[in-house]
C-alpha cells in the first residue's frame, strides 16, 4: 500500500529526539525521503541511521535555527541531496529549565533567558520559515508544520517567555497561512500536551500528578501521537487546511 506522502521530501528540525525523532520515522513510513537537522549533530545521526536501518531513505544535517547562514545552509544541503522540500516541519526548540528559568514567575526571568527562549522558540521558526517559503514558491508549492504548544493557547504560570513563544508561532503560522494560500503553501502549527520526551523530564519529575489531574485522558501523550497529527498535515489528505493550530494534548485545552 502506498503511504500518503510517496515520492515526497521533508524536512524535520530538532530530529535527533522526541517528537522530532518521531515524525522524522512517520515522514518515511509514509513514503517520504527525510532530512533530520538538529542542533546536536550526534542525535540527527542516530535518527538516521534508524531510518536507514528500517530501510528508508535520510540524511542527517546540523545547524542553529537562530543563525541566518546555518539555516540557509541546512535547507541547501537538503535541496542539494533530493532536489526540492516538499513538507518542513519546524519542531526545533526549548524549554525553561535550559534558560535556567525553571519556577520562574514572569518579573524573575532574566533578560537572558527572555531573549534566548524567543531566539530559539520563535525566531529560529520565522528563519526556517523564511528559507522554506521562498524553495517552496520556486517550486510550486509546499506544506510547513510548526511546533507550537499549548502554551501558544493559555496562559501557563512560570513560563513566560515560553508562553510568548509559543503564542508568536501562532501567529506567524496563521499569517503565512494567509499570504501564501493562494501561491500553494500551506501552513499549519501542531499545539502538544504534555508529552513524554527528554524536553519535559524536569517537568515530569515534580509536576505529573497535578498534570494528570488537569488532563481529562488522565495519561500523558508521546511523541508518535504528535507525529501522527505533523505528517497528515502535511499530506493530500490535509489539503483544505491551512492556517490552523491543532490542539494533541489529551483534552487539557477543552476543559
């Protein structure tokens, strides 16, 4: 049987692990050829050569999402092995404990951490963004996922810079989603839960119980979970949809 996106490209950041990792596996299962870019280049190739052991086809590229010339670079590299980029899924980024910013009220966070969470988390998306619209009009058209939360949805006590991150996806997604309908573009964010990934281990480790309690499914999500939901928005079967932010995270933003 042919998987939904046979014969396509797609380019996943932050795929050394997790969601990333994940999608990257989905991306081929469904017949895609895979470029895995992450910021650490060891776990990019892990991703790889899991992909490649399973028989399908991937390479691994490094890069920082916030540098102009590195982004640029990734997507050449990426073009230059299979042609073009059919499907980009943004998914690179951080959370707060890695700006030591964790339990921080909004007036605690440093000027530091604020502004390394937006380079990262908001910025680093824009850039691809960026790069991957401008391959995707030259080619004809495309289809962008980019990681939101939903912390782009809520408020979130002790995570601001995160929240504003997050919400500032939304908006880039929503407005490209606008600009480029009509060119063959579309642009859509994926908003996770909670879910079990290296990322949220500190988070997990001192908050399940109250989590659980405010998630109406009463588990947390994995990443396959999120992936399933990247790689059909990047398919035919999604073609309609452009411009929306799709909610995987048990129910907690219904309740």
């Amino acid at each position: 049987m042919t998987g939904m996106l046979q014969g396509k490209v797609a380019l996943v950041t932050g795929g050394g692990n997790g969601i990333g990792r994940e999608a990257a596996l989905a991306f081929v299962r469904e017949g895609a050829r895979v470029a895995v870019a992450d910021y650490e280049a060891a776990s990019a190739s892990e991703t790889v050569a899991m992909i490649n052991q399973a028989g399908g086809q991937a390479i691994s590229l490094s890069g920082d999402v916030t540098q102009p010339a590195a982004v640029k670079a990734m997507l050449d590299a990426a073009v230059a092995a299979y042609g073009r980029i059919d499907c980009a899924f943004n998914n690179a980024g951080i959370a707060g404990h890695q700006v030591n910013a964790s339990g921080k009220l909004t007036h605690e966070w440093s000027e530091e951490s604020f502004d390394r969470m937006i380079e990262v988390n908001l910025k680093g998306v824009w850039l691809c963004m960026k790069h991957e619209i401008e391959l995707m009009l030259a080619q004809g058209g495309g289809a962008i996922v980019n990681t939101a939360s939903v912390a782009g949805l809520i408020g979130l006590r002790t995570s601001s810079a995160y929240v504003a991150s997050k919400h500032g996806v939304i908006g880039l997604t929503k407005t490209a989603a606008v600009e480029y309908a009509e060119l063959g573009i579309r642009v859509n964010a994926v908003c996770p839960g909670y879910i079990v990934t290296r990322m949220t281990a500190p988070i997990r480790e001192t908050r399940t119980e109250g989590i659980l309690a405010r998630t109406p499914m009463r588990r947390l999500g994995v990443p396959q979970e999120i992936a399933e939901m990247v790689v059909w928005l990047c398919s035919d079967r999604a073609s309609y949809v452009t411009g929306a932010a799709y909610e995987v995270d048990g129910g907690i933003t219904a309740s």
